[in-house]
C-alpha cells in the first residue's frame, strides 16, 4: 500500500521512494541541506540521529555529502546502555557508518557513560546534553513496531516523565522489553524543539503501526504519536 493513500496529520509531509538506496540517498539529501541552511543562518548545526537496525545506509549517504562537517555537533536520540565497541551501541553505529568520508569533521556527543548505575549513567548524559545547542536543527527519529520511538517504550517506567512537555531532565533511563534493556534516552522537551524531523518508514510491518498509531491519541501507548504533527517528514519504503 502506498503511504500516500494514508491521511496525513495537517502540516506532516509524506514521501514514499521505491528501494532502499533511493530512500537513503533522499533522506541525506534533505537532512544534507537543513544543515547548510542552519549553518549559513547561524553558523552551527544539530543533529540528533536514532540507532537500530534500519540507519546504516543513510549514515552513509550522509556522510558523502558536501557541507562544512567541523560546524555539525552530532548527537542521539537514545543509546543502549553498552559501551562503544559493543555491536548493539547506537554510538558505535553512528561512528561506523556516520562519522566517516566528509562527516568524519563533525563533532559527537553520545549519551552512553560508564557508571555505577543505569540511573547515574543517565544524568551525566544529562549533563553531557547541556552542550547541545537548542533548539535541535535536524532530528531523525526511528520507530519499532510496538510504536516506540528513540528509547520511549510503552510501558516502562519513566515514560510518563519523558513524555512530559515540562520534564526537567534532558535525558532518562528507561527500560526496553527487548535486549539490552537498559536504554537512555532525550526527554520530548528536546526532541520536540527540532525544527525538522525526518520518520523513516520500512516496509509493511512499520507502515501498520504508523497506521495504528494516526488512529489514536494516547502516547504513553505508542510514544510516536507525540511526534506525529508538524514539522514531520514520513519517508516511506517498501
Ligand atoms: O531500539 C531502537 O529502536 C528504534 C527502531 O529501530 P530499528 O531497529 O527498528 O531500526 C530506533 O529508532 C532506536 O534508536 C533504537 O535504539
């Protein structure tokens, strides 16, 4: 089914592109020019970017294309709490296939610490998140098919806090149902400041769920539903 035949939440743009190296390559082209016009308004740009399974070849057309790199602070959504050099690391992901060829000059704040708990690790990536400049320029989110989006799972513990609009902390441990369960991650009051989002949407399973989650209103049910207003960009593949 073609994302276009889905009504979209007024302000939300929805682009459906044909494989996977077309839908890479016109996600870094997009996020490519939010970053040089950020930088030419205000000298720097931000960029958070999500983890998982799905970014690798996006990252990497990313990475390719031409701006000024040693202007960009790279940041995450959310980490799995495991150091670097461990395969499931959101940062270590980013260090692959991100920071590399021309991107290799931008700089990158991650969120994993080690520490003495999950809870300690999350407020020194609080403090860490103090050097992010906000509001965010350009944030990718990733979504699960359980409509969890950065580390905001249904059902665990500080969902509620993260979700909340005032949320005093930048960043908070939660708990994901599947491994590693320990997570961090960015509170709504930063993720929601981004001037432009980008959703990447893969195949039949993920395009349910968003399907489920414009159904509905209740965020703490499926967390994606906080983003699903302006300025979002749905970019759908099959
Ligand atoms: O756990 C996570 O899941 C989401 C979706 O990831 P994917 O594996 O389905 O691509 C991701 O956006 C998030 O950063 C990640 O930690």
């Amino acid at each position: 089914m073609a994302i276009y035949e889905i009504e979209m939440p007024s302000g939300v743009i929805a682009h459906s592109l044909a494989d996977a190296e077309r839908h890479a390559l016109a996600m870094a082209e997009h996020v490519a020019q939010a970053l040089r016009a950020a930088i030419s308004t205000r000298g720097t740009a931000t960029l958070v970017v999500s983890g998982g399974r799905s970014p690798a070849r996006f990252f990497e057309r990313l990475s390719e294309q031409e701006l000024d790199w040693d202007k960009v602070l790279i940041s995450l959504a959310d980490e799995r709490w495991v150091p670097t050099d461990d395969p499931q690391s959101n940062a270590g992901l980013v260090h692959r296939h991100l920071l590399r060829e021309q991107a290799v000059r931008a700089k990158f704040i991650g969120l994993y610490q080690p520490a003495v708990s999950l809870e300690a690790a999350a407020h020194m990536a609080n403090e860490a998140l103090a050097l992010l400049p906000m509001p965010i320029d350009v944030l990718v989110l990733g979504m699960g098919e359980d409509g969890h989006t950065a580390s905001l799972f249904p059902g665990s513990p500080n969902l509620a806090a993260a979700l909340d609009h005032d949320c005093p902390r930048r960043c908070l441990p939660m708990l994901a149902p599947s491994e590693p369960s320990q997570r961090l991650s960015m509170t709504l009051p930063l993720l929601d400041s981004a001037r432009l989002v980008l959703l990447p949407i893969e195949g039949e399973a993920k395009l349910a769920t968003l399907r489920a989650a414009l159904a509905g209103n209740d965020a703490m049910q499926m967390p994606i539903r906080a983003f699903l207003h302006s300025p979002l960009e749905i970019y759908w593949r099959p």
